[in-house]
C-alpha cells in the first residue's frame, strides 16, 4: 500500500494530539509523520508510533519542504485561513477541522457514513472541510432516519463538554472543582467560559449574533442542511456542562409520517459506526462515560410523542475529540485514499 507524508497543523493541541493517536490506531499508511504548530510550541516533541517528533513551525514553505500530501488543519480558523492555500499550493489534500472553510460553496463538507460521494469534490481547491463536533453525531443519527421515513424538522439541545474549548476549558473546570472542594467558592473566575463552568450549565457557546441564537447553534442548522443536501427547518440551543468528555445530544424529529419507534431503532441498529442502547428497564441508555475514547455514536431514550405520533425524541453521546473531530478527519482521509 501507497505511504503518505502527513502533516499535522496544531499538532500540540487536543484535537492534534488526538489525531495523532487515531493515526496511529488505524494503521493509516503514514510515510513521514510532520508534525506542526506555532513557533511558540515550535521545538517541543510530540509521541507517534512509539517514537518523538520534534514540532515544526507552520509556515508557507513548510510543507513543499517536507514533501507532504494530507494535511489536517486543527489549529484554529485564522491559521487554516493563512496557510491551507500554501499546502494546497504544495500539492497536499488539506482535510481542515476549523469552521474556515465550511460553507464554502467549492469546498465539501463531509461526513463518511453520510455524504462521502462528496469527497470527489475535492478537487475543486483541494480542500475538504470536517465539520462541526455536534453536528458530526447529529447527523450520524439523522441521515438513516431521514433515508428511510423523511424528517420534516428538528430540534437540539446539546449538552457539550469542556474539552470543546480545548486544553484550557479542562483545566478551568479542574481548577474551579478543587476551590469548591476545598470551600472556596469565592476564588472562582470564569475565564475560558462568560460564567463559572463548575457545578453550572451555560446555554452560550460561542458568540450571540443578530438573530439570538449562538454561532455554535448556527453551525449546526446550516452545516447540517449542507451535509445532508437538504434544507430543513432545524433549532438549536447549545449548552455547555461541566463534563469533562463527550457531547450529549436531546434531538426531537418531526417526520412526514407517523414514525414507530421499533422501526427507527432498527434503522439506526444498522447505520454505520452508531451503536443503539436503548434498555431503560435495566437503566440501559448513552452516556459521556459510555462514548469518552470511543470512535461510535451511541443512541438511545427512543420513544415516540406523547401527543403527536409523527415525533421521535432521541438521546445520542459521542466523543467529540474522536467522532467530532479527528476520527472524522481521518476517515476522509481514508475514503480519499480509495478515490
């Protein structure tokens, strides 16, 4: 099998570390493994199959000099913006985690298990973007149910964790927990977060814009709509909880049929990289704790409306550093390679 020189941009960051790990258990045919970051993480080493790599700065040159040909941007708009056109510009796919690219109307927007006929259109400017954590297993959940009984509308609460904002959102909600435990409530300060994360919830994740819903919450309706090449009416209200790992999902669906629930768990028994759990008498449903290090989407608390039998309510877990970020990445990656 052909080996890629692969690059990773932000290579020192959660998503990057991760990435490198999932690499790394995929056997993915990896040649040359390049790391890259900032020249303030520029010199430092990051572990890859055993053996340390020191840390190159992402620059314009960078990745002719190194001769790389899939590049995962995971470093933050701004630094996909500047430096994606110079490894496209180099030959590289550029598979980019950021929001940069997205809505793009050149660039796909792929989810394997869902639209990666799209892959193809890659070749339009090279770059293929990964799309929103919350929006990944929202639609690992929605497209087979749409496939097979047509969705009308949806409606989300998310309930995402603090490793969403990265390294410093984690080490917020550690340092905010041990103040509290030692009570000395007064000492917290919200930094990362508008409020304090510990013992709290936060129904903002990123900024208000005009219309009073969040960017996060818009994310998910318009990249949602562009994956799933549809235009339906979607509301979402994004949360943030202290939770260390793993995004939780309350999705309420609206079909053009009335919908039973024996039916939608069989379909989405058989989708592609999700795994049902659904036994409420033996308590029996997702968690955080059930998806965190995990590469699936999990599903459960299935049950049709009280009142109006072409609903479906519907609770989904996945880890958003693996099914929301990297583990995506890389199976574009993958189905790229079998082009």
């Amino acid at each position: 099998m052909k080996q890629y020189n692969v690059g990773i941009v932000g290579a020192s960051g959660a998503v990057g570390e991760e990435l490198a790990l999932v690499l790394e258990e995929q056997n993915f045919p990896v040649g040359k493994f390049v790391p890259l970051a900032s020249a303030r993480s520029a010199g430092e080493s990051v572990s890859f199959r055993g053996k340390e790599y020191e840390i190159l700065e992402t620059t314009d040159e960078v990745f002719a000099k190194e001769e790389i040909e899939i590049a995962f941007f995971s470093a933050g708009g701004s630094v996909s913006a500047r430096y994606a056109p110079s490894a496209v510009k180099a030959g590289a796919l550029v598979i980019d985690n950021t929001s940069h690219f997205r809505m793009d109307t050149d660039v796909p927007l792929v989810v394997p298990e869902v639209n990666p006929e799209d892959i193809a259109l890659y070749k339009k400017c090279g770059i293929i973007a990964n799309p929103n954590c919350s929006t990944i297993q929202m639609v690992h959940i929605l497209a087979p149910l749409h496939r097979a009984f047509g969705i009308e509308r949806v409606d989300v609460s998310t309930y995402q964790a603090v490793s969403g904002a990265g390294k410093r959102g984690i080490e917020e909600l550690f340092t905010q927990m041990r103040q509290i435990l030692n009570f000395d409530i007064q000492s917290c300060q919200a930094e990362v977060f508008a409020h304090r994360i510990a013992l709290n919830a936060i129904p903002h994740i990123d900024v208000f814009l005009d219309n009073d819903y969040t960017k996060e919450e818009m994310k998910m309706i318009n990249e949602t709509n562009k994956i799933l090449h549809t235009s339906l009416p979607i509301s979402a209200t994004c949360v943030r909880v202290p939770v260390l790992r793993s995004h939780s999902e309350s999705i309420t669906i609206r079909f053009e049929n009335a919908i039973d629930s024996t039916k939608a768990r069989e379909v989405l028994k058989n989708a592609p990289n999700v795994v049902l759990i659904d036994d409420v008498k033996n308590n029996q449903y997702p968690m955080p704790l059930t998806a965190t290090e995990t590469d699936q989407t999990y599903v459960g608390r299935i049950r049709v409306d009280n009142f109006d039998p072409k609903i479906l309510h519907l609770w989904c877990v996945a880890d958003q550093l693996r099914v929301g970020a990297a583990t995506n990445a890389v199976r574009i990656a993958q189905k790229w390679i079998e082009l």
